[in-house]
C-alpha cells in the first residue's frame, strides 16, 4: 500500500478502529506514544520546507514504530498492523527524501560571480566560507605560476586571471580527490573551465557556484551527490 501525502495519520487511526471493532475493545491503551499527532507534525514540516524539524519527528516516528511491532504483533490484525507500519517507515523515509530546505544554510557566504572568469577565485571563496579575497587569489595564483612554470610576472597573471586551470587550485593547499566523508568539495568541470564548491550542510548537499545567483539545493542522497560530480575532478 502507498500512503498519499497527508494520509499517514489517517491510515494508522483507521487501523486501530478496525483493530478496536474485531477485538471488541478499544486498543488506543496499547499504542501510548503520539504516532499519529507526530505524523501530523511531520507532515506540516514538510509541508514548510522545514526540514530540520521533519527529522526530529521522523526520528519520533521511527522509535515509537519500533516500540509499536511487537504490540501489533499480538492483535488479531497483525499482518496488518506489520504492513501499515513498514508503510508509514516507508513514506516518513519518502516524504523526508524530498523534503528539502528553501533557504540557504545560515552562517555560510556566497559571492555572485562578476564579469570577469575567476571562477577558480569563486569556488575557493565559497569553500573558505569568504576567508579568500580576489586581490589575494590573483597574487598567490600569480606567484605559483612564476615558481611553478618560471614565467614573467605579466604573464603569470594574466593565467591567473584566466582563472579556469585546476592546477593553481594546489597553491592553495587543495588535491585532487574522490568523494568521501570532507564536508565539502570544490567541483572542477574541466571540459567547461568552470569550478563551484559543494558543502554539505546537516545532510543537505548544497551547490555554492558564483554563476547561479545564489545557493542551490543539490540533494540529501549519495546518488544525488555522485550524479552531480560524475565525469568531474574533485579537490579538497
């Protein structure tokens, strides 16, 4: 059975009065903790966007499910009380997957890109949560382009002012990498010479790139994750 959005709580209370009807007594006794008021609460933080308050009840709803098996399991309904709560595991793990914030996360900065290609500059601001000027970009990028390829410090900055070689990300402490347990990443899309950071933010992942116009959600589950950095090099 698929519980329709806003439907949770009703399916669990029509169950408990079939359960009352075929056992000739009410069973609200036997189920003390607030399933069907938490689904309600569950539902309206989905409902806002608010998903740091749509995890606490879900994490409620998971423990009072847990409590609640072994008590269905000796009703007469019991095969129906174990799939009607594996049903609502299942939409509390659906509703939740797609509940995701509309705001971005408090604390963390983000900088429009300008009309200039320092992408580079962008992504590491963004990663550095704004602990990276562009006058400070421009000349440690310059100076690793003067020791690295022993160029003249004209051209050195015009590279760095290019700002789309992955290679100067390593003047500021980055390597390549693949995605692991780093909270956050900077993208680099060689082919187009555009980078962006991702940082994932409780267990949001988030897309901080200066061309967006602001912080975009990407995703909460891995494979979101691993789609939006396929055939992309990583550095962290």
């Amino acid at each position: 059975m698929t519980i329709q959005p806003g439907k949770a709580h009703d399916e669990w209370s029509d169950l408990k009065a079939k359960q009352s009807k075929a056992g000739g007594k009410s069973v609200d006794g036997l189920f003390k903790l607030d399933l069907g008021p938490n689904l309600d609460k569950f539902d309206a933080a989905c409902k806002a966007s608010d998903r740091a308050k749509a995890r606490q009840y879900a994490s409620k709803i998971h423990s009072a499910v847990d409590k609640y098996r072994p008590i269905a399991a000796k009703l007469s309904l019991a095969n129906e009380f174990k799939t009607t709560l594996a049903d609502i595991e299942k939409y509390v793990a659906d509703q939740l997957q797609d509940c995701l914030p509309k705001s971005a996360p408090a604390g963390l900065k983000y900088m429009k890109q300008g009309g200039d290609g320092l992408c580079a500059f962008y992504a590491l601001y963004h990663l550095s949560n704004g602990g990276l000027t562009k006058d400070a970009f421009l000349k440690r990028a310059s100076k690793f382009y003067v020791d690295k390829l022993h160029l003249d410090d004209d051209t050195a900055k015009e590279l760095a002012t290019d700002g789309n070689d992955p290679a100067v990300l390593g003047a500021f402490g980055l390597k390549r990498t693949n995605l692991g347990d780093k909270e956050a990443y900077v993208v680099a899309d060689v082919g187009a010479g555009h980078f962006w950071t991702i940082r994932r933010v409780d267990d949001v992942w988030w897309r901080y790139d200066g061309l967006k116009g602001k912080p975009l959600v990407i995703g909460v589950t891995p494979k979101s994750v691993k789609d939006h950095v396929s055939g992309k090099e990583l550095y962290a």
